[in-house]
C-alpha cells in the first residue's frame, strides 16, 4: 500500500468484478442504439479503458475534459470545459463516463450540454458515487461503488494530479493534504 494512504477502499479484483457487471448491463440496454460513449478526461480514463472491453455491442469513444476543481478537495462550483467531443452527438444515445460524482454540478452541466447539442438520450456513468457530497439534483445511471465523505484516490482519481496510477480506490491521508 502507498505511504500517502490512509484504507483501501475496494481492490483491483474487486473493482474488475464490478466493471464487468456494469458492461454487460449496458451491453443490454443499449443493444442495436447508437452509442457514444464519452470519457471525463483524466480522470474517467482507468474506468473507461477497463468499462469499453467488458461491452460487447458497438460503441464509439470520445473524451472530454471539463474542470470544476483545481488542485484543492473542495469543489469550486464552476464547470469550464478544457476539450470539447469531435463526434456529432444528433441522435445519438450518450453515455457520460465520470470518475466520481461528488456534487454533482460537472455532470449536471454536462448533461444538459449534451441534451442541447441534440442527444437522442444521455445517461452518466461513474465508478463512484459520494451521495454526501451533492449539491444538485443529480443521479448516476450505473455506478460502480457509493463511497463515504473522505477525499478518494487511484484508479484514476488524482489528488494534485498525483495517484491516478493506483489500481486500487483508496483513502488518502489527512495529512498529505492539511498543510
Ligand atoms: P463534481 O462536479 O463535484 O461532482 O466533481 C466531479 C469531479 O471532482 C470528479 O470528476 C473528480 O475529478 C473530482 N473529485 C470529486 N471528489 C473527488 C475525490 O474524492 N477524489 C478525487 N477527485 C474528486
Ligand atoms: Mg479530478
């Protein structure tokens, strides 16, 4: 386990078993649609990568990257898209690949953008949910693991860009980040 960690939450094995679960039930539901699956840069890229070879119908990738955070654990509210899709999204059925959704106003946002540019339908998916941390009216479609109030890192997840690298989710220490 790294020095910087405080508890392994969920284990490589464990997050694996998951992720399969949720590629089979989407494989299901978006049998015969038009699918767009869109990775939150950077840190949907772990869950993505691992999510898009357990679905075995055909889907089309793309990536955006949008910004609610900086460097600090708090969230600022302010939702700024870094890198916008390429693909057309008219018609098509959109599935949002986050790596958390803690206060919900990065996907609330994202949705709706989304919606605007014509999707046939948009739903989110993330690997963790932190239920405490919401601040609008938002739901996750397929989620991986509900996690508590503690600031996560790995498997994507980065604190100050750092982490992102563990396969496993984890608690990092307080005191990595009160200084
Ligand atoms: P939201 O808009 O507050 O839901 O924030 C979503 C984004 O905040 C995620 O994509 C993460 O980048 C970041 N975030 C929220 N909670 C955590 C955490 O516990 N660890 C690392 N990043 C987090
Ligand atoms: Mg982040």
């Amino acid at each position: 386990m790294h020095n910087d960690v405080e508890k392994i939450l969920f284990d490589e094995a464990t997050i694996k078993a998951r992720i399969k679960e949720i590629g089979e039930k989407i494989s299901k539901d978006y049998a015969r649609r038009d699918v767009v699956a869109v990775g939150i840069l950077k840190g949907a890229v772990v869950f993505f990568a691992d999510l898009m070879r357990e679905i075995t119908i055909p889907v089309r990738f793309d990536f955006m990257a949008a910004s609610s955070y900086g460097t600090s654990t708090k969230t600022s509210g302010v939702v700024r898209i870094l890198k916008d899709i390429d693909t057309d999204i008219k018609g098509k059925d959109v599935i949002i690949v986050e790596d958390i959704i803690d206060s919900g106003l990065t996907l609330q946002y994202l949705r709706s953008n989304f919606e605007q540019r014509g999707a046939n339908s948009v739903k989110l998916c993330a690997l963790l949910d932190k239920p405490s941390g919401r601040r609008c009216d938002v739901k996750g479609d397929y989620i991986g693991f509900d996690v508590p109030n503690e600031f996560i890192v790995g498997f994507g997840l980065d604190y100050a860009s750092l982490y992102r690298n563990l396969p496993y989710i984890a608690v990092l220490k307080k005191s990595v980040y009160e200084k």
